[in-house]
C-alpha cells in the first residue's frame, strides 16, 4: 500500500516532518559527509588516550549522558590525588537532530578532553519535534543537577567520583 504522508516541514538533508506527525531522520545530503552521523560506540578501553561510557542517569526519562576521560592529565597521571576539571556540554543541532554520541561529536569531545585534560560529559537531549521544548531544557538542566549530586556524594558515578574534581 502507497504512503499517502505528506511533507509538511523539512531541513534539507537531516529532517523530514510529515503530516502525520512522524519524522524520518534519514540523511539525503551529501553523501561524503554522513559518516559524521554515525553513532561511536562507548569504549572504556582507552583508544587513542579517551576512554568513553555512556552512563543512564534517570531510567523513567532515558536521560542518558557519555563520559568522556582522557589518558593522562598534565602531570602524565591521573588518579584520586589529582583530579580533573569536568565540562559539561550540550551538543548542538537544534534540539531536533544529532547526539553525543555522533562521530563528528565524539572526536570534538575527545580532542577537548585530551587538550584540556578534563573530563567532558555530554547529554543526549531529547529531540524535537517528537519532544517539544522545552523537554530539551528540562533534560540538560535535570543532567546539571545530576551532577551537582554526584559532586555533593548524594548519587554515585565511579569515573566522576574516580577522575573530576
């Protein structure tokens, strides 16, 4: 059976809003340039001196961030005695395409945490339209505060409590 869905919003290349409601996310751009969409699996190991986890922070939302640690700091360690800096980041496009975890993402990440020797942590924001803000806001803000009670010892995340200051 032929869809009769009708496009009735559309961001040439990433975003296709249909009157239906649903949305398809499909990449149409260039074609050289979709490998900067595709997801980087977590890696604890440290590949290339950035070890990364993807870590879910409220299970009835699915907020969910990924942790970024570098290798070493500035002293060449990194251990309880020295902690490191801790970013905290909210990945662009709009609220309504991309996510942490994309390659494109994944290598900004990794490069600011092994320049900078801090941790970085991302948040994969709920995305609109599925999501209206401002769920978007409330998730970044609910992941700010996650982190505040992981810092004050009221929630627990052992690459935090191990690594950032």
């Amino acid at each position: 059976m032929a869809s009769n869905k009708k496009i009735v919003e559309e961001v040439s290349g990433w975003l296709r809003v249909f009157d239906d409601g649903t949305v398809d996310r499909t990449w149409t751009g260039p074609p050289k340039a979709e490998f900067l969409m595709k997801p980087v699996p977590p890696h604890e190991e440290f590949i290339e001196g950035v070890a990364t986890r993807d870590v879910t922070i409220n299970p009835n939302t699915e907020l969910a961030v990924r942790i970024y640690i570098p290798e070493k700091n500035t002293d060449g360690q990194i251990n309880n005695k020295n902690k490191l800096p801790l970013i905290l980041h909210f990945h662009g496009g709009g609220f309504s395409i991309s996510q942490a975890n994309w390659y494109m993402y994944y290598h900004f990440y990794a490069r600011l945490v092994r320049t900078t020797c801090a941790v970085c942590v991302s948040v994969y924001l709920p995305l609109a339209p599925e999501h209206k803000l401002p769920a978007a806001c409330d998730e970044a803000y609910a992941a700010f505060l996650w982190l505040s009670a992981v810092a004050r010892g009221d929630s627990s995340e052992l690459w935090l409590e191990t690594y950032a200051d």
